[in-house]
C-alpha cells in the first residue's frame, strides 16, 4: 500500500480560518462512516515509544482499521524536539470507535500493534472534595449528566506557549487563550471535551446541572443568541443558562484576558440528548461530535487532573481546592464471556491461547483468570472499559482479536 504524501499541509479552501475553536471544521467524509482525525506523529511517540517510520506507521494503522488517507509535513514544534520523522496523519476514524478520536485513543492502538508500553501523560495529584463550588445536578437532569465534575483555577490569562499553539494549529484548532487551549489541547490528547467559565461571572458562584424553562436562551460563544427548549441540557449559574451541555459554552461567561478565577468543567452527557440538541440548534462542535458518539464515562476527572496539571505546566495559573465530582451512580463495566473455539470457529484460524489475553489487555480490557471449557479449551471472562462503547458481545471482542492477529492471515472463505 502506498501513503498519500502532501508537500504542505492540508486546508480545506472552503473553510475559512479562524472562527471559534470548538466549531467543528470537518473535511467532507460519507455520511456516518467516518471521521477525520489529524494526529502529529512526535505528540504519539510521546505516549508510545515506536521507531518505525512514518510511512510504515501509516501502512500498520491502515492495515489495523485505521486509515491513513494522507501524510502532511509536521509544524516545527518549539520546546518540542521531534523523536524521529514527524508528520501528521490524516486517520479515517469510523463512527462506532469514538475512543480513537485523540492522540491516547491512537496510542492505545499502536502500543498493541508493536508490543510497546504506554506512557500516560501527567496528571495532577488533586483530591476529591465538596470545597471547591456549588454544583447541582438536578433530579430530572441525572439521565443526561449522570456524571458531572468541576474544579476551580487562579489564572493568568495569556498567549499559550509555543508548542501548544503549533500542536493545536496541527490539528487544525485555533490557539485563543491558555486557558481555553488547555481544554482543547485535553480533548485532542485524551478525547475527553472541557471547558472553562469565568467563575467571578457565575451568578452566585455556583454550577447547576438541569433541563432548560419555558422561554430561555442563551448567547453563545460563537455571538448567537439561542432559543431553548425543555428536553435541551444547560448548565446553569444561580440565575440564567450559561451553557448548551455538551455542545457549547455560552459568552456571557467566556474566559478573556481580564478572567481571574475559573470554573472548569468535565463531565460526561448522554448521546441522543447532545445529538438532538446540535441538530435541533444547528450547532456541531468538536465537542458535540464526540459526545454524540459516546464518551468514556470514567474520564471526567483523569481530564481535570490532566487540565490542572497542563495549567500550571505552563504558567497560566493553579488549581485552587478540590475537584468536585457529582456521579451519584456509577455504572459496573459489562462482562463477555469470550471462548477460545468460538474464536477459531469464526475465524477459520487458530489463534494462539496466550495472543488473546495480552491483546485484549493492550486494548484496555480486564481478562479474568482462564477457564477451561469441555473440550479442553480455553475462555475468558472479558471485563469491557468505558471507552469501548462498541463491544458489548463475544463477536466484537472476536472482531478485536481478529483486527490484531492480522486479516491478510485468513482463509479466502469463512466457515458458514
């Protein structure tokens, strides 16, 4: 196979540059099939050590699921120094593994493809508490946002450094402030949306999770002035709308250079509700794009430890008391029973016992001890992670085992 490679970096002529950052700027792909995702190669080999090339890199996620449509030429990263040839990859991400949409999604994928172990960003080491804010979610508003946390930062509101700034424009997101670059430079990273209040413009200092009244609108960051409608998600302060929950923040409590205090946000909101909402306001952001395809539910907090620590890594401020984390019912992870024929009867390869578990393992999941079934073979008991809403049966955790072991290893004609 060869990589498309482009002697400059990709623009779509059609969009204009600029505009607010979490405005979705989506090159044209079939219609829920996939999305496009631009992944700087030095950001990866961050995470996952690989030495490969880039083209071989590109060749492997295309031959694992992953297409790889175009290389570009990497932005010199200030501060930055590239661990071999850098470039950025355009990766054809399809709608069912939203997980894969961030730099750590892809990491994941690589560090099972090569063997090579993961090194997670840094987070900060910040307790959980109820000292921080005020934050409600109301009763009839848990089944949108039955997880919701929040935290408070003393900010320098600036430039961001250098290298946030060209990583942020690799991946086609305008730097605006420190502040809200980290939040966005989160999202990229770890595929989990954020956002920012300027906390000193919250009525009554607090946040409050609830469904929208009769009559209300808010203004929202991109200068329009919405009308909202009972079933749409908000976070409130004491006394108005200030955001369209999952979709985008609104004005009236925008992050500017006079900004003091803020509130960040980070908190999981169901698919069907974000959906219904963009679609409703006509309104599709980066962040409503990967809400409505499913977020991990245990990433809100890792986020805001990770938001925390970036801020302070560069000078734009320190968090300031505990996060607050409302998730009245955590949801048990979902188990499969994954046997070892089935594996082969599907297939029509045998798979190696030992391939299963460690790849499963690379992948995120929990493999509980080997049971063996009748005829002597081997099954395990899969424990799903949040962030592969797509596996919820024996014959998607086949298809993960079969993603790795290699389709060009398979018979021309499948068992019936």
């Amino acid at each position: 196979m060869g990589v498309r490679r482009r002697d400059r970096p990709h623009r779509d002529p059609e969009v204009p540059r600029g505009g607010h950052p979490r405005v979705l700027r989506q090159r044209p792909a079939p219609p829920g099939a996939v999305s496009l995702l631009r992944v700087l190669v030095s950001w990866l080999r961050e995470l996952v050590p690989v030495t490969v090339s880039v083209d071989e890199l590109a060749e492997a996620l295309t031959a694992y699921g992953f297409e790889v449509s175009a290389v570009d030429p990497a932005p010199p990263i200030p501060g930055r120094p590239a661990r071999g040839e850098d470039a950025v990859l355009d990766l054809e991400i399809t709608t069912n593994r939203p997980d894969c949409l961030s730099v750590a999604g892809i990491a994941r994928e690589v560090s099972t493809i090569y063997g090579d172990t993961i090194t997670w960003p840094a987070l900060a080491d910040t307790p959980a508490g109820d000292d921080a804010l005020p934050v409600t979610i109301e009763e009839d508003a848990l089944a949108l946002c039955p997880r919701y946390a929040a935290s408070v930062a003393e900010v320098r509101v600036g430039p961001s450094p250098a290298w946030m700034a060209a990583r942020l424009e690799a991946a086609e997101v305008r730097p605006i402030n420190n502040v809200v670059d980290v939040t966005n430079y989160v999202m990229l990273e770890l595929g989990q949306p954020m956002h920012a209040f300027d906390l000193d413009r919250l009525a009554g200092g607090e946040l409050r999770i609830r469904r929208a009244r009769a009559g209300e609108t808010v203004r929202t960051l991109d200068g329009v002035e919405r009308q909202l409608a009972g079933d749409m998600l908000v976070i409130a302060d004491g006394a108005r709308p200030q955001a369209v929950a999952g979709v985008m923040g609104g004005a009236d409590s925008e992050v500017g250079d006079t900004t003091a205090r803020i509130a960040f946000e980070s908190a999981w909101f169901d698919p069907v509700s974000v959906r219904r909402t963009s679609k409703r306001l006509a309104l599709s952001t980066d962040a409503s794009f990967r809400f409505e395809r499913g977020a991990d539910i245990e990433a809100p907090v890792r986020a805001m430890r990770r938001a925390q620590q970036l801020l302070t890594e560069i000078g734009g401020g320190a968090p300031r008391g505990a996060i607050v984390d409302r998730y009245p019912t955590p949801r048990d992870r979902a188990a499969v029973t994954l046997r070892h024929a089935r594996i082969g009867h599907v297939l029509g390869v045998e798979v190696e016992p030992g391939f299963v578990p460690a790849t499963l393992e690379r992948l995120g999941f929990g493999v509980d001890g080997e049971a063996t079934e009748g005829d002597g073979r081997p099954r395990w008991r899969v424990t799903v992670p949040p962030h592969r809403v797509d596996v919820s049966r024996e014959i998607d955790l086949i298809e993960e085992i079969a993603r790795h072991h290699g389709y060009q290893r398979f018979p021309s004609t499948f068992p019936a």
